[in-house]
C-alpha cells in the first residue's frame, strides 16, 4: 500500500513538472503573438506653420488624446513604452472650414497598429482676424494716499 502511494505521488509530481516545462517553452522559447492597448496618447499637431503662413489658425479641436492597439510578439510589445508611439496630424493642406483629420500613427518598427480610437479628429480652421483700434483710458477718482 506504501508503495503504490509513493508511485501516485511521484507521478503527479513528474506530471507537475512536465506541466510547468512545457509552460516555460511555450511563454519563452515561442514568444507568441499578443495584443496590448496603450491610451492616453497625445496627439501633436504638424505643420501649424503652413496655416500661419496662410493666415489661418486652430480654433478648435475635438480631442487631444487617442488609444492605439497594437500588436507583436510578446517580448517586443513588453519593451513599447507610452512615450514611443507618436499620434499626429498634419494640418498643411487645410484651408478654412471644418474637417475630420485622419490620425498617423508611428510606433517601433518590431510592432504592428491593429487599431486606432478615434481613427480621426474634428477640426476647425479659422481665419486670424486682426483689428486696430483706437483706445482711450479714462481714470475716475482718486488714488487713495499712504
């Protein structure tokens, strides 16, 4: 009856074993494909500039941060940090009006953009209205003495 115990419990142990043998090579030595989803993204703004130069300016615009998908295997999506991927729109052919910018995405080369959120932003391109006027100040009262 010992014996057989003994048996049962060297058997479930060299189970247990194999178990986390084939775990370790399947997390380490394959490096399977995954997906991580990284928010907060700011979304800087290109080519403000050209606007200028056209007497154009942002008057607003609808978000400032995204959410991006992206996908690679493990080992590269784990050294992706917040800071390495690079939402943009480039605004130099907008002229006044009111448009959905497509966002670009640049991320390291060794992952892949599954997704966008929002894919676009709404902007509005507005004319730099500059007046001179006249002003005249008129003081009432007294300044009070020390």
């Amino acid at each position: 009856m010992d014996d057989i115990k003994k048996s049962k419990y060297i058997s479930i142990a060299v189970a247990l074993i194999v178990a986390i043998g084939l775990w370790f090579y399947v997390i380490s030595g394959e490096n399977p494909t995954q997906t991580q989803v990284y928010t907060d993204i700011p979304v800087e703004i290109m080519n403000v500039n050209t606007l200028e130069a056209k007497n154009l300016t942002i008057g607003s615009i609808e978000t400032q941060a995204i959410s991006v998908k992206l996908e690679g295997k493990r080992s590269a999506l784990r050294s992706v940090k917040k800071d390495d991927i690079i939402a943009s729109i480039d605004v130099s052919g907008y002229t006044e009006g009111e448009y959905y910018a497509d966002i670009s995405i640049h991320a390291p080369s060794s992952v892949s953009v599954v997704e966008i959120n929002p894919s676009q932003i709404r902007i509005n391109i507005e004319k730099i209205i500059l007046q001179d006027r006249d002003i005249e100040v008129i003081f009432e009262g007294e300044v009070p003495e020390k």
